[in-house]
C-alpha cells in the first residue's frame, strides 16, 4: 500500500502516528495484538562513529531483532553493501546509508514494514534491486506500507494507493482501477490535489470527447475567419460572434468536465492483519 499526497499533508505524521511516536486519539488506528513492526523514516538515524556492524549491535540491543547475522548478510550482498558493514557509518553515501536503514528495518522480521521515501538518494540500478526485494518481502507475507514523493516509483511498486490531503485520506482504491480513469498518478495527484492542469484533464477524455473540442474550436475560430470574409452587417457579425464563442466555450468545458471520475471515498486507516 502507498500512502501519497502533497508536502504538509500529513504523511509522515501518520506513520509517527502507527508507530507510536505520537500520540492519537482511540480507536483511530486499529492494531492487531502481537503485531511486529519495522520502519525505515525518512531520514536515516545512525551511530556516525560507529561501524554497520556496531549499528546492528545497538539497535538489536535497544529494540529487539530476529534476524541472525548469515541473514543480514545476504540481505546486504543482495544491496551491495556488504563491504560496507565493517566500516564506519560517516564514510557511508547517501544511498549506501538508505539501504542500510532498509536492513535495519528488517531486523525485527516485522510482519508491518513501514517505508517513508526509501528509494531517496538511490541510483537506478539500486533503485530496481530494492524494489525487487520489497516485491520478495511481500510475496513473503510481509505487509507493506509505503510513502513517496516519486509518483513513477508508487506506480511499479504499489497494488493500492492511498491519498491524503490536508491531513485526510481524499481517497482509496487499487491502482488498477485508478489508472483505468487515469492516465498515471501524476494526474491523479494533480486533479485531486487542487493543481489543475487542463493538459493533464485533455490526455485522458474519450475520442467522442476529443471531437467535441475540436468542433467548439472550429466553430469559434472558423465562424470568426468566415464573418470577416463574408461581412453582413457590423451588428449582425457581432451578434454572430458571441453567439459562436458560446458554443465554443460551451462545448470547450464540457469537454473539460466530461470523463468519469473516481469518488471521494470516507476511510478508517487500519494496520492490516
């Protein structure tokens, strides 16, 4: 599941709120008894001093872990990151750091893994390796719940996307019925957000839709072209001409309005079983 929405919508909010680190009000989230939960946040919280190992050390110490040092392991090599371990973490680059945290995340073996942005800072290659692993972990049993400002990256990785607006889930649905009224999410985001761009609302209307707006066109600057060709009277050609750009303008939105559109949907956020 992925959880987008604009700056300030309050994505980050909500997973400080499934964790635990804020405070919520009652039966707001519901959460299953025993339930083991990893998170990877947004910014990658380490020992700077200290090596990989160290971190793992620390962080088995203070907040449990099930995965054994041979499973670390290969969850490193599969990153390429391995070598990085028996170093000292402020050597580390920005994406060596991020898939690290991604381990780190897993070293509860949560069946709730949390992942706030964590393709940032990630070159492509990177980029489908880790998605290939958070494909695993699910295929595993693992569930998965994702926020990201990479709208491209939710489209491959996600089966349903939520979206939040002003602190609100605005909507919820499968990705795929989504992109059968979108053409991504990016238009999506732009529509429901309040970002509208007639660009974005043109590319996914219907051919009779398309007709429609090429006619209101037509009419408008044709009937124009035509009036001043073959004048009648001044009065008469502007008469013609409001009467023109009214059909036009008429059928220009509706062309914009027309479409189906996916409802605003009510929702309770639960943390799946």
């Amino acid at each position: 599941m992925a959880l987008v929405g604009p700056n300030g919508a309050g994505k980050t909010t909500t997973i400080r709120c499934l964790t635990g680190i804020y405070n919520h009000g009652k039966d707001q989230i519901i959460k299953k008894d025993g339930l083991t939960i990893g998170v990877v946040s947004e910014k990658d919280l380490l020992w700077e001093k200290e090596t990989g190992w160290k971190n793992i050390e620390i962080f088995r110490e203070y907040l449990g872990g099930k995965l054994s040092n041979d499973q670390i392991e290969s969850y490193a090599k599969y990153l390429d990151i391995s070598e990085f371990l028996p170093k000292k973490v402020h050597t580390y680059s920005k994406g060596t750091r991020r898939k690290f945290s991604f381990i780190l995340g897993l070293l509860k073996d949560p069946e709730l893994f949390i992942l706030d942005e964590p393709m940032s800072g990630l070159d492509p290659v990177s980029r489908i390796k880790m998605r290939e692993l958070i494909f695993k972990l699910n295929k595993e049993g693992k569930s998965i719940f994702y926020t990201s400002h990479d709208l491209a990256e939710v489209e491959k990785l996600a089966h349903r996307v939520m979206l939040m607006k002003k602190g609100e889930i605005v909507l919820d649905n499968l990705k795929s019925d989504i992109l059968s009224n979108y053409r991504n999410l990016e238009e999506l985001f732009l529509e429901k957000v309040g970002v509208y761009y007639l660009i974005f609302r043109i590319r996914r209307i219907s051919i009779i839709d398309n007709l429609f707006f090429i006619i209101g066109f037509i009419v408008v600057f044709g009937g124009s072209y035509l009036t001043s060709l073959f004048p009648v009277t001044e009065q008469f050609n502007d008469i013609l001409l409001w009467i023109l750009l009214g059909v036009g303008i008429f059928l220009f939105f509706f062309t914009v309005v027309a479409g189906k559109k996916i409802t605003k949907e009510t929702v309770v956020l639960t943390i799946p079983d």
